[in-house]
C-alpha cells in the first residue's frame, strides 16, 4: 500500500548566503544543548533549528521550514514517530507564536490540523497502539475548530478501537472503561467535543502540554490558561510574582509571592467574559468588598482587598487578594481529601465542624443576615496545621446570573451558557451546589433565607464527614434532588454504633426539611458540637484564640510559605520569631525540625524534633519526620521505631507507614513492605502511592502480573501519576511488552518531563526493542537534564560500545570520570572501549589501575586479560586468566578465554580441557561447542568434533558440522548441514562459502559459483571470499569477470596489508590471463610493495615477465616464489616451462623433477621434462 502524503506548508525558511550561515552558526547559543531542533539526530533539522535560534528577529519561516522537514519524518515504515509528530506540531505552534500578519497565523493553524488528520488516516490505515495514540495526541494538541467533522468521526472511532485493546490486554484488575479510565487519551475525547478549561492539577499533564516537554527540559513555556491575564514568572502590579495558576469553570486564581511581605497571596478574579461591562465588575467589587469588611479570623479564609488590574487599562478588571492557604502534606488544600481519604476521626470531624461553626459565626456578627448560600467541603480549606477556614463569600451572587460550583466537572464555554439545575441560576431562584442546597433554596418562597439554610449544608457536610458518603450525590437534577430530600435520613447501623448518639442526633437535626427543625443560629449549633466535643474527649474545645497565639500562627503561615518556595534562611529566622513568642509550641519545633531537614542539618533536626516530642510525647508528625532524619542519617533501627510510634499514635495517617514500608523495600525485606503497604489500603484504598509502592514491591517479588494491576489502580485514581506510569512500565518490561513499556515511560515523562530516572526507563525499554536511535535520544534528554548523573553517562557508553561506536562510548565514560575519576563501571567502559579502538596499551593502564586499589576485582581482570589477549601477549594473557579463575573458578566465559589463550600458544590439549571445563559449566552455550569442535577438527579428529557438536544447533554448530563432514569426504551429509544453517541465518556467508566450497568439490560448479557470490553479497570485506569467487572464475576463463570482483574489493580495501597484497595479486593474475601484461605487471608489483612474501604475486610477475619475453626477470620471480612455497608442484613446473625456454635444460629438468616428486602423477610436468631431455640431448648431439 502506498503511504499518504505528508502534508507540507511549503514556505522555505529564511534566505542566507553561505557566508552568513556559516557565520551564524560559528557563534555559540545558550540553547544548542537543550533546543529540540537543534538537538534533533537528523543533520538538517539540526543545522535549521541553530540557525532558527540565531535569527533576529526570530521568524516564523524557519518555523514553517522545520515543521516540514519534522512532519517529512514522522513516518518512519508503517510506525508513527511520537517525537517527529511533536516536533512538527511544536514548529508549527511557534510559527503561529511568531507570524506578523494573520495570513501566516491561519497557516501555522491550519498545518497543525493537517497534520492530525494525516495521522489519523495513517493510525487508520496501519492501524497500532502506538499509532493510534500518536493520532489521538496530534488531534487534542491541533486547534479544534480546524478539524474537519470526517477528522473528528475518525478520531472517535480510533479511541473506541484504543480501548478495546486495553481491555484486551489489562489485567482484569485494571482500570475499567466505565469508571476511572481518565488518561491522556480521554483528553482527546474532550478535544474533540470542546475546548475545556481546567484546574491546574488538570492542566498540567494534558497532553496538549506535555507530550511537546518531553521533547525538551526547556521546551517553550505552556500557552497560558484561557483567560488568564498573565503567566508564571510575570509580575502583577510590580509586587505580585506568579507561582502558580489555577483555572476553574470562570474564575482563576493566582497563587503569588508578594514580595513587600515575603508571603504566598491568591489573588482571585474571574474570566472576561463575565465580567465583560462595568456593572458586573462593579458586582463583584461590591460582593468582595463584603468578604473584606469580616475582617481577620482564624477561621475565614482573609480578603485583603480588591485591586484591578490588567495588561492595559482596556483589558483591567478586578481581582480580590486573599490569604493563601495550603493544605497538610500529601492532600489537597480542602476538606474533600480528607474525606476521600477517610483521614477523619469522629474527633478530627468535631474539630474541623467546631471551626466551621467559628467562621459562620464570625460572619454573622459582622454582617446580619448573612448566608453563605455555597457551603460545601470545597469552600473549607484545611490549613497544614489542622485550622479548618471558611471560603468563597458572596463572589457567586457578583455575577447576577452565573454562579461556580467546583463539585461539579468543568464545563465548556458552550456549556456554561446553557441552563443548568446545578451550576447556573437567575438572580432570586437557585444559588449554589445542588448536593448542598437545602430545600428552601429551590423552592419558591418569598421568605427570605437566613443562617439555617447554611446549617442543612453544614449538616450534609458533617454527615459526610462522619460517614464517608455524600447524602445527595445522586441528584443530577432539582427534581431528583427533591425526592432524595424527602426520604428519611439515617446513619448506618455499623457506624451509628461506633459513633457518639448525640453527635447523630444533632447532625440529623441540622438535616430536617422545615427550618424551624434545625438548630436555629450558628451560635446554638456551636454550643451542642461543644458538648459532644466534651463527652467524647472529655474537655472542653477552646474557642478564643489569644494575640500572642494569633501572632504566632501568622508567622507559622508565613515561614510555611517561605519554606514552600525555598527561601529557606528567612524561614528559618521567622519559626525562631515565633518560638520567642511560644516557646512550648510542640508545633513549631517541630515545623522549624522539617526546615533543618530539608536544609540536610540532619543533628540539629533531630534536636528540633526530640523537643517537640518532649513538649508533646504523643506528636505522630513529629515522630514521622524524626524517622525520615533518621532514614537520611542510615539509622535504619530508629528510623523503622519512628514510623511504628507515628503510625500506632495516628493510624489514619498513611506516610508514616508509607515510609516505613518503603524503608523496609530498600532494606530488601519485601514481604514485610508488603504487609504494611496492605495495612496502609485497608484503611485508605484511595492512597494512590501506596497502590504504586505494592506494585514496586510486588515486582521485586517477580509479580510482574500483580504489579501491573497495583499501578493501573493508582492510575485509576490519578491517572497523571508519573511514578505510577513509570511503575506500569516497568511491569510491562518484566512482561515483555515492550512497545506498551514505551509507551508508559512517554505518559510518565508528559506528567513530568524533567525526571531523569524516566528518561533512562524510556531508553532501556526502548533497547529491549532494539531502537538504539531512540534510546540514544532519550539517553541525550537525560544528559541535557541532568549532565552530573553517573548513570546517563555509563548508559550512553554501553549503549554506543554495544552498536561499535568506540569513539563515542571513550567520551562518554570520560564524562563520567569527571564526574568521579575512579569510577570503577566508567574505568571498565573505558577500557573496553580502548580495546575497541585498538589502543591496548591504554586499556591495560587502566585496568592495571583498577586492579592497583581493588586486587580481587574479578571482572577488571578478566578483562585485563582479554587486553592482553587482543594485543598479542598471550602469555600475559593467560597469566591473567589463571588469576582470575582461582578467584572463581565457576564463570564459563572466564574458562573460555582461558582456553583460546593455551589454543594460541598451541598447548592444545590443555585447551581441550579448559572448552570442556566451559561446556560443564554451561552446556547450551553453542559457542563453547564450535570453538572445541574446531580444535578437535584442527588435529583431525572429525569424529569427536561432530560429538561434541551433536547438541549444538546454532547456525555457526551446523557449519562447523558441515566442514567436519566434508573433511570426511561426507558430502550429502556436508550439503545438509549447510542447509540447515542456511535455514538459521539465510544471511551467514560462512555457510554460503563452505556450501560453494562442497559443491566445487562435487563439480557443481555454477552452484559453487552462486554459493560464493552470495557468500561476498553477505560479507562484502571479506577478502578470502573475494578471492575465491575470483579463482573459480578464473577457471571458468571469466577473466573479465574475476577482475571486476578484485576491482571492488581494492575500492574499499581492508585495513590488512596482507589482504590487500592477495587482492591486487588476485587482480594482477587475471589481467594476466587476460594477456593485459602492462596491467597486470603494476597490479602486481602494488601486491609485492605491500607483502614481498606472497609466493602466488612472484609466481603471476614471472609468468608476466615471461610472456613479454623478459625470461632473465620472469626466473628470478619464479625462484623467488619456490623459494617461498617449495612445496607447491605448480610452481616448480612454471619454473622449469620458463628455463626451457631460457635454455637452461638441465636446471630445467630439476626443477622438474621435483615438480613430480611432489606431484607423481603431474601429466604436464612429465610432458615437459621428457621436452628439456630431448633438447638437451640434441644440444649435446
């Protein structure tokens, strides 16, 4: 089938004269090393992606020129290339980046959809997992409104025929279609449907972001989110640095560092379009500006104030500075993780209920009449010190007709615009999130709403906070949600059990349909969640935080926040300000304790932590980072003491037990690991790192099955895992199904395309496909990543010495001494690759050195040995093997270089012993086979070389049985071994060569001749095969013939002057017989420059010498090559032909003479003696 054309914008990128190229690119860039055009393998997309970089201004045409050139390589056979299909669309996005004027903004986008649809016609036409998830990328990165609707149908059908290979492959543990198949190719889906907008958890591994970072650690920065008015790293009004940017259904949020007060800040606004007239913006200032007047409490999230601001006075619009609020470690900033991660306790739900209560009583009393009107679990943050704060006042209502609920998936802008039961209401009908709404909310009444509407949310929220289940999940519309109100509410029987009977009662009470049922102020309900407090922990809540505490906390919040960023030295001296304030804080000893540790001041951590635990003996958090110092200290006894008393203190806390068992992993004491892991997922099956930790376990229990079910179910439940996506691929190596191993390693580097470790994975996997360009590609991301990682560097050694790259893997392993210069792995690499390069003496050296600090280094002197092996110090060879072997005696390999060193100083026998000592040692290696087959075969012992090769099977074993055989005149049963081995390997020319040999012998001489010419087909440098195929064409007077074969190979001739002697002897021989003597005479002389010790060279110059009549230069020639071969009968019968002529008779007949002694039967030389008699004897007459 032919393949589609790629499709191409044809614009040429920016015309240079030679000179200016060329100038260009001898000045160095900054981005050479890391830009991924000009790091591309391919020469050309390189030279265009430097030049690209070094254009002023930058221009789109070099762009649109790259895209092509990328998009001409995305197909490479019938296999999509993930890189190449990123690569084009990245060019084409920055040519749209860079376009002047909109015609070229219309190309770039219009080639970014060609481009996805061509990849889907070819993931249609060859369909394949990695071609359909190719295809589906390139559509969720192509702009959407250029999809044509045949594209957009192909593409679903493509997903449809994507999932039902996972469900033919997934174990049946993995993720189910149904529920929580949410990967990277789910995104797509929604590409196609809409263009969605999401949180930054979202945002973050969509593949129309992260697919193009892998090309790159510094690929360009991510398009900003829609409506946002400015991006990560830009600062707002000069003060605010953005770290970070959350999007949701209309708001956006800016998480910054302000830099006047050193402290993170949201800063809070909502899309343009909402608020796109001077009223609504008023609205919003309005309703903001109410949220400020509450003022500070501990438990509402604090409004500073309203700023606007924008890139232009045109595009200003108002944003509201909040206080910042950041969650515990290891869950989200809100109360729905620690739902869904069942971390609460009936008295952690008191506390947090109890704070709640603070913080709607506190808004009361600044605002009367004030209702929430959205409470739900994400509008109460819980702060990393377990101070649960009230958010979102009011903001809904600023918008008139439009209101937000996150509890519901983010829509589109199309969505948003429709009516929704749920998220958007008119001004006096429905407000807030349906699962939450009391009924008075959707009821008509003219009754206005006060504090008990909030009480029935708060009484859904404390409901769930108790049980673990939403009450009114079910209720995808206001009818639905009506008749889920007026069934009757109950605790379950199991947990009403465990819980105390009047916290049920009261959260009940809270739940009644008819207001005057419920508690009836905030204050009331306070009071009753305080006498449940009591009876269950027997004291009384505090309610009243003192200045001092109130200071203390400030500053808790603010080293907090410096210590998320980094800034470590000024965190430091605020937790010192607040233990002046609160010396007895368990809290912030404990917290400074975290500081000292991640600065690695691992003895005064240590310190920091013992005092908070003297101060408080029963301090789980404490207790867990005490064990991570003592973890990173190698106090493995006190670390694993640590995690058990964090994890017995408070058991529904997982990290403790989490590092414990990952502990116990790197202890190697996987069964216990196991254990804890488990204990961890009965309490939370949502804790997706401990899924991820089984599986990792279980695969060092060789459960590469079981393994692959525990990481799909982390993914389950986040599916941007990248330690999860890295765990998926290595089960699937362990598996064997290395091409979805590739393809989980390149989901792992969309989510984070800056781990080193996933690099690696990716280019291991990509070996064991035996794609070294790709693995070469991923090792050199690794490299640009991280150039001081050992591991990258001794990778990319290996891998160019396995591919006989010896001068690329020498630089590489010297990368890696510099790192550390007696490395023994990068010693070793080097030295190998000094023996590939032939420079022995070096490898010795360096091996020496290794063996001068490390004497019992087994495989430094096996190699060693093999240096000297390769040099021609046989002696010294051997001397190092026997060494090697009294330190192990039962290495196979060692024993086998052992015996080709006795074989190469003829001790034979003692060789014999040592290949069989190989063979017991390992019986299947055929290797060991042919190379005793040979020795026993060297000393024509045929018989026993054929036993010992009755078990071998290798192409290589039947060879060697073939040419046993022949030497045994068995020539059918030689003929078949041929066969066989031929069967093997269709292209092993030593088999064609000992086939051809066979066949000249039985006098099949075209066979012979195709045999040879397919033995040079398959070994071209091969120069006895050249030689032979010439000699048989010789006999067969296809002189020309002969002479183009000797042609080609003196073209590129081998590095062996002996060969290349043979060679232009061969060619002078038949231009001889070509009667081409001016020819032949040079070839031939060329020959003898190179080796004067080739008899066959002497002997073709004296037939030459002859035949042009110069008989004294043609007798010396050929006494020269008697001199050199007195044992060849043809010689000494051309020898005595020429002394005939000459008219020596009588030296003539000597030589002879001995020609038939030598050759008794030699008909010619007998007819030529009897001449030389008859001559002489007339001459006597």
């Amino acid at each position: 089938m032919d393949s589609l054309p790629v499709p191409q914008v044809g614009l040429p990128p920016v015309p240079r004269s030679t000179s200016a190229t060329q100038r260009l690119l001898a000045e160095p860039h900054p981005q050479d090393s890391c830009d991924p055009f000009a790091t591309d393998s391919d020469a050309e997309i390189s030279r265009l992606g430097r030049l690209a970089l070094r254009q002023t201004p930058p221009s789109a045409r070099d762009y649109f020129a790259l895209g092509d050139l990328c998009a001409k390589r995305a197909l490479a056979g019938e296999r999509l290339s993930p890189a190449y299909v990123a690569k084009a669309l990245q060019a084409y996005k920055r040519a749209a980046d860079l376009a002047q004027v909109d015609s070229e903004r219309a190309w770039a986008r219009l080639a970014q959809a060609n481009l996805a649809t061509w990849a889907v016609n070819v993931a249609h036409n060859t369909p394949s997992l990695n071609n359909i998830e190719v295809a589906l990328w390139a559509v969720a990165e192509s702009p959407s409104e250029q999809l044509d609707a045949q594209t957009r149908h192909a593409a679903f059908e493509l997903r449809q025929w994507h999932q039902a290979a996972q469900r033919a492959t997934l174990p049946s543990e993995a993720l189910s279609t149904s529920s929580a198949e949410t990967d990277w190719l789910e995104i797509a889906d929604e590409a196609l449907i809409a263009t969605e907008i999401r949180s930054p958890e979202e945002t973050s591994s969509t593949t129309s972001e992260h697919l193009s970072r892998t090309l790159s650690a510094n690929a360009p920065a991510q398009a900003e989110p829609e409506g946002a008015d400015f991006q990560i790293g830009e600062r707002i009004d000069g003060r605010y640095h953005v770290q970070r940017i959350l999007t949701g259904g209309m708001g956006i949020i800016y998480v910054c560092l302000d830099e006047e007060t050193e402290t993170l800040v949201a800063l809070k606004t909502f899309q343009a379009r909402y608020l796109n007239d001077d009223s609504a913006k008023r609205r919003f200032e309005n309703e903001a500006q109410l949220w400020i007047e509450m003022d500070k409490h501990p438990n509402v999230v604090r409004a500073y104030k309203v700023v606007s601001f924008g890139k232009s006075r045109q595009h200003s619009r108002p944003h509201l500075i909040l206080e910042y609020v950041d969650g515990p470690e290891g869950l989200g900033s809100d109360l729905r993780d620690w739902i869904k991660h069942k971390r609460l306790t009936p008295q952690l739900s008191l506390e947090i209920a109890l704070g709640v209560c603070n913080g709607m009583l506190h808004a009361v009393s600044k605002q009367a009449g004030f209702v929430h009107r959205d409470l739900k679990p994400a509008n109460i943050l819980v702060r990393h010190d377990l101070v649960a704060k009230v958010t979102d006042f009011g903001l809904g209502r600023a918008l008139g007709h439009l209101t937000e609920s996150s509890e519901m998936p983010l829509l589109s802008p199309e969505q948003l615009q429709r009516a929704s039961g749920e998220r958007l209401t008119e001004v006096g009908k429905v407000v807030g999130t349906r699962m939450y709404m009391a009924p008075e909310q959707y009821t008509p009444s003219l009754q206005p709403l006060d504090e008990r509407t909030d009480i029935f949310a708060f009484g859904v929220i404390l409901y769930e906070m108790l049980t673990g289940i939403r009450l009114f999940s079910g209720a995808v519309d206001i009818p639905t949600l009506r008749q889920l109100h007026n069934r009757p509410i109950r605790f379950p029987p199991e947990l009403a059990e465990q819980l105390p009977a009047e916290l049920c009662d009261l959260t009940l009470r809270c739940l009644q349909l008819q207001r005057q049922a419920r508690p009836q102020s905030w204050q009331a309900l306070r009071d009753e969640l305080a006498g449940c407090y009591q009876k269950l922990t027997g004291r009384l809540p505090k309610f009243e935080v003192g200045a001092a505490a109130l200071q203390r906390d400030e500053l808790m919040d603010k080293a907090y926040s410096l210590t998320e960023l980094k800034r470590y030295t000024q965190a430091a001296a605020i937790y010192d300000q607040a233990l002046a304030l609160d010396p007895n804080s368990a809290w912030v000893w404990a917290r400074k304790g975290r500081l000292l540790r991640l600065l690695k001041r691992y003895a005064e951590a240590l310190e920091h932590f013992e005092q908070a635990l003297r101060l408080q003996p029963a301090f789980a958090w404490a207790w867990y980072n005490k064990g991570i110092v003592h973890e990173r200290l190698e106090q493995y006894a006190e670390a694993c003491a640590a995690y058990e008393r964090a994890t017995a203190i408070n058991p529904r806390d997982p990290w403790a037990a989490y590092s414990h068992a990952r502990l116990l992993l790197r202890l190697e004491r996987p069964e216990a690991a196991l254990r804890l892991v488990q204990n961890i997922l009965d309490l939370d099956s949502e804790h997706a790192l401990s899924h991820v930790l089984r599986g990792q376990t279980l695969l060092r229990l060789h459960k590469a099955s079981e393994a692959l079910a525990a990481f799909d179910r982390a993914l389950q439940i986040d599916y941007e895992l990248g330690e999860a996506l890295i765990g998926r691929g290595e089960a699937l190596k362990a598996l064997k199904r290395d091409a979805e191993a590739v393809s989980a390693f390149m989901q792992a580097l969309r989510v984070q395309p800056k781990d080193t470790a996933a690099w690696l994975r990716l280019a291991d996997a990509y070996l064991e496909q035996g794609d070294a360009a790709q693995a070469l590609s991923a090792l050199t991301q690794a490299s640009n990543l991280k150039p001081d990682h050992m591991g990258v560097w001794l990778r990319i050694g290996r891998l160019h010495l396995h591919h006989n790259r010896p001068d690329e893997a020498l630089a590489a392993y010297e990368k890696a001494l510099k790192l550390q210069p007696s490395h023994l792995s990068a010693l070793k690499g080097k030295s190998l690759a000094m023996m590939a390069l032939e420079r022995y003496g070096e490898a010795i050296d360096t091996l020496k050195a290794i063996l001068a600090q490390r004497p019992d280094d087994l495989s430094a002197r096996m190699h060693l040995g093999m240096a000297y092996l390769r040099s021609g110090a046989v002696g010294d060879a051997l001397s190092a093997f026997e060494r090697a072997l009294d330190q192990r005696s039962d290495v196979a390999w060692l024993w086998a270089k052992y015996a080709e060193a006795l074989q190469r100083l003829g001790r034979s026998e003692a060789a014999k012993a040592a290949w069989q000592r190989a063979l017991s040692l390992q019986p299947d290696q055929a290797w060991y086979r042919v190379a005793l087959a040979r020795l026993y075969a060297a000393q024509r012992c045929f018989d026993e070389a054929l036993d010992v090769l009755e078990s071998a099977h290798t192409a290589e074993a039947y060879v060697e049985r073939a040419c046993c055989l022949r030497s045994l005149d068995r020539y059918s049963e030689a003929l078949a071994a041929c066969a066989q081995a031929l069967e093997r390997a269709p292209e092993l020319a030593r088999a064609h060569y000992v086939r051809g040999t066979i066949l000249e012998h039985l006098r099949r001489t075209p066979e012979a001749l195709e045999a040879y010419e397919n033995a040079l087909a398959y070994a071209p440098s091969a120069v006895w095969y050249r030689l032979k195929l010439a000699e048989l064409l010789q006999r067969l007077n296809k002189y020309e013939e002969a002479v183009e074969v000797c042609a080609e190979g003196l073209a590129a001739p081998p590095a062996d002057a002996h060969r290349v002697a043979q060679l232009w002897a061969q060619h002078g021989e038949s231009l001889q017989r070509l009667n081409r003597y001016a020819e032949a005479l040079e070839s031939l002389t060329r020959a003898l420059q190179l080796d004067e010790q080739l008899p066959a060279a002497w002997l073709s110059i004296g037939l030459t010498y002859a035949a042009l009549g110069r008989l004294a230069e043609a007798l010396s020639a050929l006494e020269r090559a008697t001199q050199l071969e007195p044992q060849n009968a043809w010689f000494w019968y051309h020898y005595g032909v020429v002394l005939i002529e000459y008219g020596d008779y009588p030296q003539a007949i000597r030589a002879l003479n001995r020609a038939l002694a030598l050759k008794p039967n030699f008909l010619k030389a007998q007819l030529k003696r009897s001449e030389a008699r008859k001559k002489l004897k007339r001459l006597g007459r």
